[in-house]
C-alpha cells in the first residue's frame, strides 16, 4: 500500500538544527512533486517549501535561506533541513506528493522550537 512516512521532529532551541525525513512506501518519488507543509498551533496551514518533477526547488519566503529539500539518489526519501530554526516555525510538519491523481500525505511530525 503507498503511503508516506515522516519521522526527524522534536523540541529544539532557536538558531538550532533539524532534519526531517519523508520515505516514501510502494512508490517512488522519481518525476513526481514533493511538497512539505506545517500546521502551525494557530491550525493555520501553510506551505513550506516544494521539489518540482524538474529536480528545481522553491520555499515559501518565511524559510527561503534557511531551509533546504534534500534527497536520496533512490528516488525513496525526500528530507527537509532546516537550520536557523526560528520559535514560528514551531508546527506539525507534512510531506505530499501526488501519485495516481490522489494526494499522498505523511502523517505529520512535531517540530518544537523553543525561544
């Protein structure tokens, strides 16, 4: 069954370091946009940064500098670093991509970044 499954969230000091991954299960990234998302605690949704099916990367201006989308040469696991972590990047963090003409969304992972 395809699914995606994140994992790397966590409680982290300001002007720290995470790493964030998303794997993808019974499919593979390979030609496909990759976009992480958050949720932030005021349940407002936003996007965060996206690989398109050309390899080239765009972030939201908020991240722009600070977050970059890594990947694995497997086409398997898609990664977001994320450095300089500021208190307003605190959220539930998603990877989705779109296979078969349905959105695929991870589960979500916590990022707590405390000031």
């Amino acid at each position: 069954q395809e699914q995606l499954v994140e994992s790397g969230g966590g409680l982290v000091q300001a002007g720290g370091s995470l790493r964030l991954s998303c794997t993808a299960h019974g499919l593979l990234f390979r030609n496909r946009q990759i976009d992480w998302y958050r949720q932030t605690p005021e349940n407002q949704r936003e996007w965060v940064a996206g690989l398109t099916i050309h390899g080239t990367t765009d972030y939201a201006d908020s991240v722009k500098g600070r977050f970059t989308i890594p990947r694995d040469s497997d086409w398997e696991t898609v990664y977001l670093e994320m450095n300089s972590l500021k208190a307003e990047d605190t959220g539930v963090y998603y990877c989705k991509t779109l296979f078969r003409g349905f959105d695929y969304w991870g589960q979500g992972t916590q990022v707590t970044v405390s000031s």
